[in-house]
C-alpha cells in the first residue's frame, strides 16, 4: 500500500487544485512518520520559498464564546464571499480567482472548525458543522472539523500546517475556534486578521479587554443585531472600552453589529473591514513572524523544554530561526532546529535529548 | 356530577375520552380509507399523522423528500389532497388532531378550505393542530423557519383561531417528544410549561396592546384554548402524579402570569399518546402490557384524565404498524372505557398522602427547572440549555439499561424466548409503503401544477411574502395562507415562500455539551482499542455521524455520537436532514475513517444506496454502518448495498456497537484485531 505522495499534493494546492486539499489535510494532521515526511514535502511545495511569494489567502481568525452565534455569522459569510461579495472585492490585492474549479464565482474560501477534545478521553465532539449552511455542489469550499488536542484552548500543530498549506489556494482560509482569552491568542498567532464574536449583553468580553486578558483582536463582532437597543448598547461599551485602551486611528479596531439571520445586516461591512485590515498588513512580516513561532512551538511539543535547552534556550533557539530563510515553511524551520540538537547530541557524546 | 355523601360511586359514569389512532400512509385516497373504516371499528375522534416532505413543507418532488413520500404519514401538498383526504368524512362534526407543526399554520388553511368546499364554515370546526415549534427544535426535528418567525406564525394562528375558529385547539404544547428524548418527569413538566409561557407570551405581545382592554379579555380565552399532548410511561404511577402536578402549574401559571380567572379557561386539557421510546424491538409482545399500564397512567385518577388518547402499537420499534394492529392499540383503549368500571368513580387519589407526596415533588422540581429556564432568557434562547440537558437524561437513561440497573423485560432480563408467531409472516409483521407511491405523488403534484391558473397562485404567494415581510404590522400570517390555499399553491411553495423572508434553520444538537460518561472498565478498554489504532492510522480514528432524509428523531444518532466521542474518536456530528451529497461532500472534506447512519422513517431502502453511491460518485471509500429502526427483512439487501453493518433497536449496548465499528475500521486498514 503506497502512501500519499506529499510533493503531487503540494503542487496541487499551488495550482489552486481545490480537490487536493481533503487528502492534503489528512495527511498534515496525521503524526505517522512517513506521513510526516510526505507532509514536509507537501509544505515545502506551497513555501514561499517555492511560490516566490506569500501564500496569496487571506488568513481569518474567528473566535468567541460558545452561542455568541458564530456558526450562524460564518454562514452568512461564506455566502457573501461565494456570492454576494465577488465583485465588490476589487481591492483585495491577492485573491486566487480565475482558477475555473470552483462552480461559483466570488472568493473561494476553507474553514477550519476547531473544538475542544476531552479531556477524559482525548476524543472530540465536532458539532460546528451541522451549523454551517453550505451547498455540498459548490467546490469552492471547504469545510473541516478538527479538534484542538491535549492544550487547552490550543491549536493541534496540524492545523497550524493546514492553514499554511490552504492559504496557497483558498482566497479565504478561516480558522473558527471556541472561547476568548487563550484560544484568541493562539489564532492571533496564525492568522492575518482575527475577528471576536460576542453575543450582545455578553459583559464578560468587555471585562477581558479592560483587564488586558484578552488582546485586542482587529475587529470585533456584535451579533444579534436584530436585539435592536441592548445589541447598540453592547456595540457602544465596546466602543468605549477601545478608545480607553488608546486604540484610535485608521488602524484602530472596527466594532460592527451584524445581523446574520434575515434580514442580514453588516455582513458586507464586516467583510470590508476584513479586507481593509488585511491590505493595512505587511503580510511578508506577518506570515514570517507566525511561521517561527509555529516551529518553535511545534519543536517544542517534539521534544519538551529538554530540547529547548540543548538549543541553548528558548531566546537562542528564537535567534536561531531569525537567522534562518524567511521562504522556509516552519516544518523545515523545526527540522533546521531539530539538525542543531543531532549536531550538538553527537558533539556531546551520548547524551539522549528527552531521555 | 361528582358523587353523593354515602355512596364513593358517580351519580352517573363519565363518558369516555376520545379515541383516536395515530395514522395515514401512501396517499390521501388510501388514508381516506383507513380513517373510515377506523371510524367504523369506534374511534371517535381523527388524528392525521402527515409524511416528512408535509411536515417539513417540501412538495414530494423536491430532492429533500426523496424515499420520504408516504412512509411516516400522508402526503398532503395541497387543497386537493386535503379534500381526497376528507372526503366523505362530515367535517362539522368529525373532531381532528393533526399532528403538524412548523407547516401547522398551511395545513390549517388546507382543512378550512376543504370545510368550505364540504359547505361547512370555519366556525363549526373542531380539532387540534400540534403547531409547537420549541419542542421540534429540542426533539422531534421537524422545523422549518427560525424560532423568531416560527413564533410569530403559531401567534398568529392562535389569535386568528380563538377569533375565527373559536372551538380549535391551535396549539399542543407538548411534552410527549421530551419525554421520547430521554427528559424525567420534572424536565418533561418544566420544559411543557416553559414552552407553554414561551407561545402565551409571544400571543400577548401579538394581540395584547389591543388598546382598549380588550387584550386581556381575549388572552383569557387564549389561554382556554392552549391544550397538552403529553407522555406516559410504564412508571405509571409517577407519571400519573405527573399529570396532576401538571395541572396544579398550570392553574398556578394561568392565574399569576396572564391574570386569568374563568376557572373554565384555568382547566388543564391534555391528550396522549403513550411512550414508543420504552417498547422493545426485542419479544415485542410484551409492549401490549406496557402499553395497557401507560394507558392507566393518563386514565386512573378523575381530576387528572386524558380527553383524548392514541396508544402506539405492539410493533413500533420493528417498523410502521399495520391497520391490524392499530386495532389492536384502539381495543385496549375500548375495553379499558367500556369493560371496565374505571369510569364510574369520583378521582381516586383524593386524599392519598402518596399521591400528593409525589405531585408535591415533582412540583418543586420543575418549579427549579422552569427557573433555570427563565433564567437563560426563556424557552426560547433556552433551547440550547434544554437540549443538552435532554441528551445527557437520555445518555445516562441508555447507561443504566446498559447495566442492568434499569430493568427492561425481553431486553436485558429474561431474554430466553420462544420464537414469536406475530412476526413470522413475510413482512416481519409491518407495514411496508409501496415503492411507487413517490413516483405517483410526484406526477400528481406535477400535474396540480399545470392545472391550475397559476396568476392566481402567484399573486397569492407574493401577497404572502409581503405580509411575511413586514415583521412589525399586525397584520395575520393566517390571512394570506388561506388564500393562498384557496388559490391551489403547494405545501412546498407556501415554505419556500416564507423561508424566503424567514431564512432556513438549523437546531443546535446538544451533544457537544453532554457530559462524560463514567469510565468504566469496558470504555477504558475501548479508548486503550482506539489510541493503538490512531498509532497505526497517524491520526485519532474519525466517525460521521448523520441522518440522511427528513426524520427529525435524532436521539438514537446523538447517543452514538457522544458514546464515540467518549471512546475517544474524533466525531463530526452532522445533525439531521442531510442529502446524500452533504454527506458525500462532508466524508470527503472531513476525511473521516467510518461513517454511522441513522433512519427510523423508513426510507432506508432508498437513502441508504443512494449515500453509498454519492460516496462512491466522490471518491470516499470508507466503510458505512447504520442504525434505526430496520425491518429484519431489510439488513441483507442493505449490506448487499455494501453497508457494513446494521443495528436495530435490539442493539442496547452502545459500547458493543462501538466495539464492533473500531473493528471494522481496522479490517479496512487491514490492522490485525485487537485481542
């Protein structure tokens, strides 16, 4: 039985080949070591080593507390973005349109749900989906459930491969996971532009954003716009809480109401703003920024802070991979670090890292 | 009437409840006849069970009803239907319960214009719409528009009935489907009630405001009009304290929330259909008993009865029962009125310190849980909260099956037995739907279409969506639908239409909140099966758990999930009424490992290949195993299909089922079995 063939679906993706992505997925989330191998080929393939550019998608980050009407928000996205905002998205300087697979015009676009697994038994309930309204004709989107792994509030390394591998061919890669606080910060890490989905009366949001909890995401979504005053209420205090926090200026983050449910209000707002801060980005600086920290996060979970010390240190291993070649996908980041503790082991003899 | 000081017995015996069965199949011709010749045999009141495609409102040839037409109900798409269905039966007299919900509203109209074609004006009509939106949200699945715009539809038609159709029953707030979902006692009483408050309070904005005073007045007459449609199971004795706590709350509610004082209006009205979820598929003839003892549990004391009874039949859990058979159900209820002297005493619990210590807890239970409820913002945004706390009374009611600490005779105690003559016929003792009914229902309604003077119908619709559309008037839904009916649209574009205002919907499923369950020895054996298992796969082993088709009854799907869950696999849950493309799309994009299939409407002869070649057509080998309620004459063309394997109700033991799926997703990885 001959496995994936990880550089045939790198290729695939690279030529904005849609239907590569489900194996493409199978195989990033899979720690098999010669699925691991494969995978590396495949992310070496949609480097921007090899693409000679930035993955052109945009990364999307949405997350929130549990029935702040998130799934209900993604839906009503997912069809302004397949139909509703195709013409509208001029500005968008990189979009991967034009590439005939898909069946609809407008922004192709992958999601990525992310749940908590249990804790008891490691296995996940991955209910997102049933709530997301999609068209299973339309091969202009990707939906896929994953669960989070053993880190509370975290993203399996699988995910953080499959949003750097998707983003070579989706316009849109958006990764929904549940909570606020540390599940935020770990998608701030990944993506270009993390929204917040709160629930209009939610005070909590507003407590973590005064006590510096939470970061400030890029924008912040109310739902349920359709509640009329205690929505507006809501809107108004967050509002408030961000100017308190000094944040001001174009670059400041946007507070929209939407209503996802019809009639569906601010939904095109909120995808211009999406948009806006994206094009605000210097994305090379960005996507580097993430790519290092994924490996030394993924190197991390590999070998324990046992391996972070035979690199010197969490500050040189950082240093190490600032040296590095920014074109580099982080599995060949983690690999280069991993080849400096081979290096350093066989210097030192015999000393077994994570023994 | 009640009796005199010296003798215990009534001046005069109580006249019976009124005795329906459950029914309709194929078509409104073949169920035409059934309810005739039901008629014939005693039953005194109809109750009009509709297909999937109808309660749904989808025309049978729409791509979502396919293998739905005619198997749990009959097809009624439009006025013609409903007068076939009708014919013949005098409608100023007959009393009909029609168990439809989101499309209640359209039915309705349907019933109101076939009365008018009969010569009979809307005001002599008598009957029950079950018309309760929340509970198919918690339970039954057969939703069609978001909770906003369902309770303004079921608003609307309450203020239009207790105006135009004052002897109609609007709405059966119900709790008989918690109940089927797994809900206790006080959770049944409490979410009923809460629901109840939910439509009561969404009436009184719709009407009340009426200037004048008037609102009031009528909100007394509203609330006389609200009718229960609730469960008994075997427990019969709790579940009939159940019944008078209800009462209790209800008066309670009646009085304090909505200042209601005609003790007319304050009388707790109720009708019943006895529990499915308790009969077995295993020595089914024993559900006869059980069914008798629920019967008592909604009959025995006098100031908590039944008006109007349907009892399920013997073979529920074995497929769709036979006309023979629900003469069997409607004897019991004839023997029980007129052979017995059950009706010839004041209520026979008065003064009992049993009876009234067990009302008394229930009342403080559900007074707790209505609490919560109305804590999360009422029924309504409570219906996540309620949902999950369903599913997870159902997990551990399957868990204590499963240990034998809840006993269930022919299923987990005394299980030796002899075989039985009652399924030994060719049909496994069941009905079966002829295949060709869709295909017939399909022409018809194809040729409706082209028979009518579609100027009016379209003029109709467009009225309808205006009336949809402007949220705040007052003016009533029920108006527009009429003519809509009138005019000859179809169940299938009077939902379009609204879903086209309203927007579509999808329930949450509760399972993502269901606790653990307690890991015992076997589960821990399990989870040891699946992590050697994602070694070998590289990553955690995955399941899709779905239902194809309309059946909205996903307690068995839910359970599966969460048990998988608990085991340790990855589970994408799908919920209900998928096509055989989302599924396909969905196993390819999810790239899961197995695919777990639920029916239990009988349409599993044409979903089941119909997803395995939408698999096939995408590129997804993976294996599929199903469960619900699968005729035993079915399971082998369905593994012919290529099926890997089916469960049936006889199939209690989840962890087995769990056991036997892990396997059969390392033969095909071609791992060697566990020891």
């Amino acid at each position: 039985m001959s496995g994936p063939d990880g550089a045939a679906l790198g290729k695939r993706l690279r030529e904005h080949d849609l239907s590569a992505a489900p194996a493409a997925l199978n195989l990033l989330e899979s720690r098999a070591p010669s699925d691991r191998e494969q995978a590396k080929a495949l992310l070496h393939e949609v480097s921007p080593a090899v693409l000679g550019h930035e993955a052109p998608g945009h990364i999307v980050g949405v997350t929130g507390p549990p029935g702040a009407g998130k799934s209900t928000l993604l839906s009503a996205l997912l069809d302004y973005w397949r139909v509703g905002g195709a013409e509208k998205n001029a500005s968008e300087p990189q979009t991967a349109a034009g590439n005939g697979r898909a069946t609809k015009g407008g922004r192709t676009v992958a999601m990525l749900a992310v749940d908590p697994s249990s804790k008891h038994s490691g296995g996940s309930l991955l209910g997102d989906r049933a709530r997301i309204d999609f068209d299973p004709s339309d091969t202009g989107v990707l939906i896929r459930s994953t669960a989070a792994g053993e880190r509370l509030g975290g993203l399996a390394p699988g995910t953080r491969s499959a949003v750097q591998a998707l983003a070579a061919a989706f316009d849109i890669v958006v990764i929904e996971t549940v909570g606020v606080g540390q599940a935020e910060t770990e998608v701030a890490d990944v993506a270009d532009t993390v929204a917040v989905v709160v629930q209009p009366g939610s005070g909590d949001v507003l407590q973590f954003l005064k006590a510096g909890i939470m970061e400030t995401p890029d924008a912040l979504v109310v739902t349920k716009a359709d509640l009329g005053q205690i929505a507006l209420r809501t809107r108004r205090d967050l509002s408030a809480a961000l100017r308190s926090l000094g944040a001001s200026g174009p670059a400041a983050t946007r507070v929209i109401a939407v209503s996802s449910l019809p009639p569906v209000e601010g939904i095109d707002e909120l995808a211009r703003a999406l948009d806006d801060h994206r094009a605000s980005l210097d994305i090379a600086q960005t996507r580097l920024r993430t790519r290092r920290a994924s490996a030394l996060l993924e190197f991390t979970s590999e070998h324990g802070e046992r391996g972070l010390r035979s690199l010197g240190g969490r500050r040189e291993a950082q240093r190490l991979l600032d040296q590095q070649d920014p074109g580099l996908d982080s599995q060949a980041l983690v690999a280069e670090l991993e080849r400096k503790i081979e290096k350093k082991t066989e210097r030192m003899g015999s000393v077994e890292p994570g023994a | 009437m009640s009796g005199d000081q010296h003798s215990p017995r009534l001046t005069e015996r109580d006249r019976p409840w009124m005795m329906r069965t459950y029914a309709g199949h194929s078509t409104a011709k073949a169920s035409n006849e059934l309810y005739r010749r039901n008629l014939a045999k005693g039953q005194t009141g109809l109750s009009v069970a509709f297909d999937l495609p109808t309660q749904t409102g989808h025309d049978p040839d729409d791509e979502l009803a396919r293998g739905e037409v005619g198997k749990v109900g009959v097809p009624v798409s439009h006025r013609g239907d409903m007068e076939a269905l009708m014919e013949g039966i005098p409608l100023g007299e007959m009393n009909t319960s029609m168990t439809i919900n989101a499309t209640a509203a359209w039915l309705l109209a349907l019933y109101i214009v076939a009365a008018e074609e009969q010569g009979v004006p809307q005001e002599r009509l008598q009957g029950t719409t079950q018309n309760d939106i929340i509970k198919e949200f918690l339970a039954r699945g057969t939703y069609a528009f978001p909770p906003a715009p369902s309770m303004r539809l079921i608003a609307d038609m309450i203020a239009y009935t207790v105006q135009h159709v004052p002897k109609w029953n609007p709405i059966n707030v119900c709790s008989y489907h918690l109940q089927e979902a797994g809900a206790t006692p006080v959770q049944e009483i409490a979410y009923s009630m809460s629901n109840a408050v939910a439509v009561l309070d969404a009436v009184r904005e719709r009407i009340g405001g009426a200037n004048d005073g008037r609102g009031e007045k009528l909100m007394g007459e509203v609330f006389g009009r609200i009718s229960f449609f609730v469960n008994a199971g075997v427990r019969f004795i709790e579940e009939h304290a159940k019944l008078r706590a209800m009462g209790i709350l209800w008066e309670e509610l009646g009085r304090e929330r909505y200042g209601v004082e005609d003790p007319r209006h304050l009388r707790f009205r109720y009708g019943v259909q006895v529990n499915s979820l308790g009969l077995t598929e295993a020595q089914p003839e024993n559900n006869v008993q059980r069914i008798v003892l629920e019967a008592l549990a909604v009959t025995l004391g006098r100031s908590a009865r039944a008006r109007a009874i349907q009892l399920p039949a013997w073979n529920e859990a074995l497929g769709l029962p036979r006309p023979w058979d629900q003469q069997w159900s409607l004897r019991i209820q004839q023997v029980l009125a007129y052979e017995t002297d059950l009706l010839e005493y004041p209520d026979i619990f008065e003064g009992s310190k049993v009876m009234d210590g067990l009302v008394q807890e229930l009342i403080e239970g559900a007074r707790a849980e209505m609490a919560v409820v109305a804590e999360h913002g009422g029924a309504v945004e409570a219906v996540p909260y309620m949902k999950a706390a369903l599913v997870d009374s159902h997990r551990q009611r399957i868990s204590r099956i499963e240990a034998g600490e809840q006993v269930v005779v022919g299923q987990n105690r005394f299980i030796e037995t002899e075989s039985s003559p009652l399924t030994a016929d060719g049909e496994g003792g069941i009905l079966v739907v002829d295949p060709a009914v869709e295909a017939h229902q399909i022409e018809e309604v194809r040729a409706w279409r082209a028979d009518r003077d579609q100027q009016t119908v379209d003029a109709a619709l467009a009225e309808l969506a205006r009336v949809a559309r402007e949220e705040d008037s007052k003016e009533n839904l029920m108006v527009p639908t009429i003519a809509a009916a009138r005019a000859g649209a179809t169940t299938g574009e009077w939902a379009r239409t609204l879903r086209e205002v309203f927007g579509s919907y999808r329930a949450p499923t509760g399972v993502g909140e269901a606790s653990a369950a307690p890991a015992d020895h076997e589960l821990a054996g399990l989870r040891e099966q699946v992590a050697s298992l994602q070694e070998t796969l590289g990553r955690r082993p995955k399941i899709l758990v779905g239902k194809p088709g309309l059946d909205g009854h996903s307690n068995g799907a839910e359970q599966i999930a969460v048990r998988a869950r608990d085991v340790g696999m990855d589970v994408v849950y799908e919920g209900i009424r998928l096509t055989p493309a989302q599924i396909a799309a969905s196993a390819l994009q999810e790239g899961v490992h197995v695919i777990g299939l639920s029916i239990l409407s009988g349409s599993h002869r044409e979903l089941i290949p119909a997803v395995i070649e939408a698999l096939h057509e995408a590129g997804v080998d993976v294996p599929v195993v199903v469960g619900g309620i699968i005729p035993e004459q079915d399971v082998e063309p369905l593994k012919k299909a290529g099926v890997a394997a089916v469960y049936t109700p006889k199939d209690f033991e989840i962890t087995k089922i769990m056991s036997d799926i892990l396997e059969i997703v390392r033969q095909r990885h071609g791992v060697p079995s566990a020891a």
